[in-house]
C-alpha cells in the first residue's frame, strides 16, 4: 500500500529527528580512543574483538611448568582477577546508579582496572614484571566485559528512550493501524476494532506474563529449591553417583573450576524444569478474555468503555491505546455513537479467528535463571581460593556493609583446588580450618609465610572457622578419597599421602550411608 508506506516513513523520518543518531559503538570507540590513545595496541586488539580470557605470560607458563609442571597456580591466580574485572561494569552501574552508557565510565573502567591489579599486586606480593599476566591483557579482558554488558545495558534503554526505536519496535502494530484507518476511516466502529485488537494484545500479555510467572514458581516450589544448602547437596549428590559408577568427568571439571560448573548446572537443569506455562497462559487467555467482555458489556457509555480500557491496558507493559482525538473530545456522544462502538469492540472480541490465532502464535517464556529470585537459590559462588569450597553466604551478600560481607564456608581438602605439599608435590587433605596458625604456605610471590597472616591479611573477606556439618565434611572427604589421584592427574601433581588421607578422615568413607543421608535430607525418603 503506497499511501501506507508513505505515512510509516514520514513517521521514521520524525522520530529519527527527535533522537540521539550517534549510535552505542561509536560513543564507546570514541571514548576508548580518548583513554587509550597512548596504547595504539589496545585499541586496536580491542577493535577486532581480541577480548578473550587473560592468557598467563608465556615466560611465566615455562617457568611454572619447570618447577611444578604445571601452572594450575598461575591459572586459579587469573581466575580471581578475572572474576573481578569482569564485574566492574555493573560495579559502575551501580554505584553511579546508572541504566545506560555515558562516555565517562571508560575513564571510571580503565582506573578501576588499574586499581584492581594494584590490589592482585599487594595481595599476591608481585610486581609489573612478577604478574603471570600483562597490565594490558587484563584492561582488554575488562574492556570485553564492559562492552557485553553496556551493550545490553544501552540496548534495553534505547528501547525504552529513543523514539526511532520505540516506533520500529511496533512497527507492526502502527503499520497495522494505518491500514485500518485507511480502510475504515475515523468512526465509531472502526474506534471498536482498535480497542479491540488492544484488548487482545493485552489479553495476550497477561497470558505470557502468567505463563512465566508459573514456569518460575514451578523451580521456587521444588523441595531442593528452598535454599542454598539443598541446592548443592542435590548438585554434589548427581555427582556423587556419577563417581561411584566410574565416571569422573564432571565431578573432577567441577573441583577445579567450582563456580563455574555449579552455576552452568544450576541453570540448565532449572530452566529444563518441568512446568505448566503453556497450560497456565491458555487458561489465562480463556479467564482474562470472559472477564474482558464482561467488563466492557457492563459500560454504560463511551467513557466508561475509556476508562476501563485505561485501567487494563496498564496491568501490562507495551500495550497502549489512544482514541482518536476527533472522538475523544466530543462534547456529546448519542446513544447510537456509543452502541456502534460497543457492538464493533464486543464483536473484535469474540472474533473466533482473531482468537484462533492468538492461540496458534507460539509463545516464549522468560527462562527461569533470568530471575533474580531463582538466582539468589544458588546463593553465593565464591569458592575458596584455597581449597575451593563454596562460599555458603546469600547470592551478593559481599556487598553489605557489615562484617556479613566476609565469605563463610564449611571447607574442604584443599587438594580439591589443587593446593598441594610445594616441594614433595602431593596433593593436600587438610581443609582449611584445620591448618595451623604456624604452618607456613606458598601463594604467588608470598613464599613460606604464616597461615595466620596469609588468612587475616592476604584473604580477610574469607571465614575460616570451622562448621558443625559433619555430612558435608563427609562427603567431601568421600569425593577427596575418591578423586585425588584422578586430580593429580589433571593438575600434574602427585596424589595425596596415604597417611594424610587418614589423618584427615578420607578413608574408608561409606558411600551407601552418605548418600542415604543426603537423600533424607532432600526429601526422598
């Protein structure tokens, strides 16, 4: 339709006017080359998205791998920092309590960075030349980051602000509506078909926006869902069973890498979750639908078929109307004005192919581990650097105020991470809270200083007292019996010693009643 197309494009023309036209990449590039226009390489590695994890110094990997044969060390070491650098965007939002991109925060970013390899340098007494990384690959690794997430960030505020974008993203409902006033033109009843159609499309929305809510629900209510404990015992239990039956795989990928592993498990298995979304949202489409048409058959005149339609349109978001003006500011509307309206809006309603099809769209349901509140059942997924045992503290409690920010835990056989004997090279059982103040440890340029001192000093946002959870202590001195020589393996290291196994109760560890137990405690028997 050439007039139609006319209309649309004078519409983009208009709203392209009233918009910023400087588009997301070129505010950032501009900026990266304000701040790094000394460092020509960085902006140009980052120009060709040359953003991949930090890679550990190559002279470092072959001095590790001559003393240790291997450089799980320098590996656990980048992980930190990699944890960190990669959080530094949301970091900015938040502090700055921003929703969107400004220029500015490549500036906050880049001495973030830097603020943060001076705090890696102190804690792990390195200096430029000692770090198992360059300066540079950490702002790249940063810079990666930062761009995924303002990318996003800017993507959803643009939606919501820009006025091209606002336009093109109903596109299809403007296109459609200038159809319907070409055909129809601006009377009574063609006013009720586009209520109508609105109505259908919040309907609809109502109808998703239930679906989601119960394929969210259907996780929350799970006997293993109720906190964070629960969670992992059912994690460590499917890996449990996998070891006793000779597969190793997971169970070793997951010691090593523990943050990691939990949370891609965590995810697929709660938005694989079994659920009744599609049966929620076609029971809401048939509830909400009833409850439209009688509403609107209990209007008495067009004002109060505006209010209603007001009233409902804003229980959901992205669905609005506007009645034409030529109408709305009528002094006087007869009585046959009012039943034109009514009969056109009932009969778009009940129009059984318009409902066929709503039914026939296919509909998508927000994923569960999108949600905040599914999230916060994982909890918090810092592992020990040590032994690398789950910190048991609610999902962002390391941003309070008070003392409960420090990391807590029920810790593990520090081999498990992989920390190991410096100069024998076996793998070690004794778990954190058990090591003596007096021992003297190894960690990147610390070398054979006090535990006492690594652990108030070096990693004070960490509790290392003892828990009183004898079944978790067991189970992971089941998995520590069972894995050790298998991580050895992986970590180029020597397994633990038999007598260090028995000193620390990982030996001869009964499966049957640890799981019997774990089982009891998740509900199924």
């Amino acid at each position: 339709n050439t007039i139609a197309d006319e209309i649309w494009n004078s519409l983009r023309k208009l709203a392209n006017s009233k918009g910023n036209v400087i588009s997301f990449e070129r505010l950032i590039d501009g900026a990266l080359e304000k701040e790094y226009e000394n460092v020509p390489d960085v902006l140009s590695r980052f120009r060709n998205r040359d953003t991949k994890n930090i890679d550990a110094k190559k002279s470092w990997i072959s001095k590790v791998y001559f003393w240790s044969n291997k450089n799980h060390e320098i590996e656990k070491e980048i992980t930190k920092i990699e944890e960190v650098l990669g959080g530094l965007g949301q970091v900015i939002l938040k502090e700055k309590n921003m929703d969107h991109f400004e220029t500015w925060m490549v500036r906050e970013l880049k001495k973030k960075v830097s603020d943060t390899i001076t705090d890696h340098k102190s804690k792990f007494n390195r200096k430029d030349k000692d770090l198992p990384f360059t300066k540079w690959d950490a702002h790249l690794f940063a810079l990666g980051k930062f761009y995924e997430e303002m990318e996003k960030v800017q993507e959803e505020w643009d939606k919501r602000n820009k006025p091209l974008l606002i336009l093109e993203q109903k596109q299809h409902k403007y296109k459609d509506l200038i159809n319907h006033r070409l055909l129809h033109g601006f009377s009574f009843a063609s006013e009720g078909k586009i209520i109508a159609k609105c109505l259908l499309q919040a309907i609809k929305q109502k109808a998703m926006n239930a679906g989601t809510y119960e394929r969210k629900q259907a996780v929350l209510n799970l006997s293993w869902t109720t906190d964070s404990k629960l969670v992992r015992l059912k994690y460590f239990e499917k890996l449990a069973k996998e070891v006793q039956n000779g597969e190793f795989v997971n169970a070793v990928e997951y010691f090593m890498h523990p943050k990691y592993h939990i949370e891609t498990w965590f995810k697929q298995i709660v938005d694989e979750n079994p659920n009744k979304a599609q049966s929620v949202y076609e029971k809401t489409l048939e509830a909400e639908s009833e409850q439209v048409i009688l509403k609107v058959g209990n209007c008495q005149n067009i004002e109060e078929i505006k209010n209603f339609v007001k009233h409902y349109l804003a229980q959901v978001e992205g669905v609005e109307y506007k009645m034409d003006q030529n109408i709305s500011e009528m002094s006087e509307t007869s009585e046959a004005d009012f039943e034109m309206l009514y009969t056109s809006l009932v009969k778009g309603l009940k129009d059984e192919d318009k409902w066929n099809k709503v039914k026939s769209n296919s509909v998508t349901f927000c994923e569960p581990s999108k949600d905040d509140n599914v999230m916060k059942r994982l909890g918090c997924t810092e592992n020990c650097f040590w032994c690398g045992a789950l910190c048991w503290g609610g999902r962002g409690h390391d941003e309070n105020e008070c003392d409960t920010k420090r990391h807590h835990t029920c810790h593990q056989s520090r081999g498990l991470i992989g920390t190991h004997n410096k100069k024998s090279k076996h793998l070690i059982a004794r778990p954190c809270h058990n090591t003596l103040d007096d021992t003297l440890v190894t960690f990147g340029n610390h070398e054979d200083i006090k535990w006492s001192e690594a652990k108030n000093k070096h990693f004070n946002d960490w509790l290392f007292t003892r828990h009183c959870d004898t079944q978790f202590n067991n189970l992971m001195c089941w998995f520590f019996e069972k894995l050790h020589k298998k991580l050895a393996e992986k970590y180029e290291l020597k397994p633990a010693l038999e007598d260090d196994l028995q000193k620390n109760n990982c030996v001869n560890l009964d499966y049957q009643r640890i799981l019997s137990k774990l089982q009891l405690e998740l509900g199924k028997n």
